[in-house]
C-alpha cells in the first residue's frame, strides 16, 4: 500500500483508491484546469500567483469552484502536510466533473478537485550542468484569439503534439512558434534568450503562458540590474543568441545549448543563465507560503 495521499473531494485518500468516473469531463473532454506548484524546503512557491491564476482560468470558461480560494489554498497546504513532504511538485485539477456524454457542461453538477503531491525531477540532474538541445517543431501554439494560453486548461493536446515532435528529433524539449513564426514557448515551459546585454522573453500576447517561474525570473533580472524585454522574437534570434534557457515549476530553470542543431554561446551553460538559477533557488528556499512539516529532515542548502 502506497503512504502517498491524495486529496480526492474534500477527502484524503491512498494513491491507488484516488479515482473518478469515466463520465467525468475533465476525461472525455479535457474539461478542467490545472496547476503546478512547488514546495521548496517547506515553503509553497507563490502560491497565491498560481492561485490566481487558477480561479482566472476557471472564471474564463465558468467552471463553479467548489472551494473559494482561501479555502482551496489551504487544501493545498493541509495535502502536503499530510504527505510529509519538505520539496516537492503540486499538481491541482479541477475538471467540469461528471456530466453526460454529451458536451454540455450544464449537466455536470460538480466539479472534481483532486491535489496530488510528490517528489519530482522532470530533467534529470547532470543536464542542469550540461544544459539541453531542443528543437523548433511544426506544431504552432494554439492562437491567443482561439483558446487563451492564460487559460491552463486540461485540453494540452497542443502541447504534447509538440513533445512528441521533440521524441521524434530525439531532443527532451522542444519549441513552438506562433501562427506568425515568433518563438511562443516550449511544450510545458517559457523560453528567455541573452543577447547583446539584453534579457529577452515572448510577450503574452505571442501565445505563451504567462509563466510564474518566467515572472520570477523577469523580477530576479530586474533586481540584478539587467535590461528585460517582453518582445516578440524568432527563431534567427534564438539561433544567434548567446545564452539560451527555459523557465518552468517543474523544470525550474535549464539552459538549453543547442537549437536546430546550431550551438548557442559555446555550447555549455552560459554565465547569466547559471547566475539567474543559482538566485532562483536561494529565492525558492527562502520565501513562499510555510507548510507546518516536522523538522528532521530540514532542507540544508
Ligand atoms: N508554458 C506552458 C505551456 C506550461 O504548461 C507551463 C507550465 N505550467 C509553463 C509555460 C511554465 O509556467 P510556470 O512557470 O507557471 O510553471
């Protein structure tokens, strides 16, 4: 029996008892929403901005939330407590709920909320050192004007189109580009390039998800001095770029040293890209909301 628990409607339950209907639209449609978090030596990482960024989503294709934010906020907190857990990954769904198999959201009385936490490493560690090679693939980000990528919905088709395009090239991360050809963002994470002393990284308006690791950053360039644009650019600007990286809350944040098979700087992580990680995560470790966890095994950095 698993001593992982997940918080299932307003319940915990062990891993393997976490289920819901067939008829749930989250499943048959990709009606729902979601969000990542981070808990950081237990601290949650910005909560309130993923938070927002829930109940923005959930407004915008009214979806009722059966928990206001506060409280679903401390749902959050109660789940990680209750898994013990001082550094790990949130995943927050909440789908339509269960409907007929019709499309008609109407006929789903209630949501489904599910919390799930566990550790996570998305990139495996030595290619924090080494950095990554990705690729741009054909498969454009869905226009904003069609589905808003401020939207976090469940529907990620889009996106996982986009990784199995990067498994195809034999590279773990890829790059859409918008229906223009400006650079939008990867398939779960945002992308910032370096050049000429300038950090630069796709508006919102390009189609990428306004990241909260991506404003993190923007705020930790800032605070260091650096001159930061939002401002579209294309795949000749990343190509030619002298430090390439990505920004996500699960990825955190990865230099990337090759794209379309053309080295970026000298092919190793760059100085800016290893300086902004090294201050993320002194800033992950030390603000965000505190989980009440027992203190034996207390992160040490
Ligand atoms: N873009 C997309 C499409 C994503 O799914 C994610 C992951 N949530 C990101 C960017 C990065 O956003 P964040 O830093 O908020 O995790």
């Amino acid at each position: 029996m698993s001593d992982q628990w997940i918080f299932l409607n307003g319940e915990f339950v062990r891993k393997e008892d976490a289920k819901i209907s067939v008829y749930d639209h989250g499943f048959l449609y990709g009606d729902g929403i979601f969000e990542g978090i981070r808990v950081y030596n237990g601290n949650i990482f910005r909560m309130k901005e993923h938070m927002d960024r829930l109940y923005e989503s959930g407004k915008s294709i009214l979806l009722n939330m059966p928990y206001n934010q506060e409280e679903l906020s401390e749902l959050v907190i109660k789940t990680v407590e209750k898994n013990g857990l001082r550094d790990a990954y949130i995943r927050l769904v909440v789908s339509r709920g269960v409907g007929d198999l019709g499309l008609d959201p109407y006929k789903c009385p209630s949501a489904n909320v599910v919390i799930i936490v566990e550790p996570l490493a998305i990139f495996p560690k030595h290619l924090y050192d080494t950095g990554i090679d990705i690729v741009t693939v054909p498969t454009r980000r869905n226009r904003p004007d069609v589905l808003s990528p401020k939207v976090k919905s469940l529907n990620y088709l889009n996106n996982i189109l986009v990784k199995i395009e990067a498994h195809l090239a034999n590279v773990s991360e890829a790059l859409m580009l918008n229906d223009q050809g400006y650079v939008a963002e990867g398939s779960a994470d945002n992308v910032f390039i370096y050049k000429n002393g300038k950090l630069l990284t796709p508006p919102g308006y390009i189609g990428a998800l306004e990241g909260i690791t991506r404003n993190a950053i923007i705020d930790i360039a800032n605070e260091l001095g650096y001159k930061v644009s939002e401002e579209p650019f294309t795949r000749h600007d990343v190509y030619t770029a002298e430090e390439v990286f990505l920004t996500g809350t699960a990825a955190e944040v990865i230099a990337v040293v090759k794209v379309d098979g053309r080295v970026i700087g000298d092919g190793v992580p760059g100085e800016h890209t290893n300086y902004l990680l090294e201050k993320f995560r002194r800033k992950v470790i030390e603000e965000g909301e505190k989980v009440n966890l027992p203190d034996e095994n207390l992160h040490v950095s």
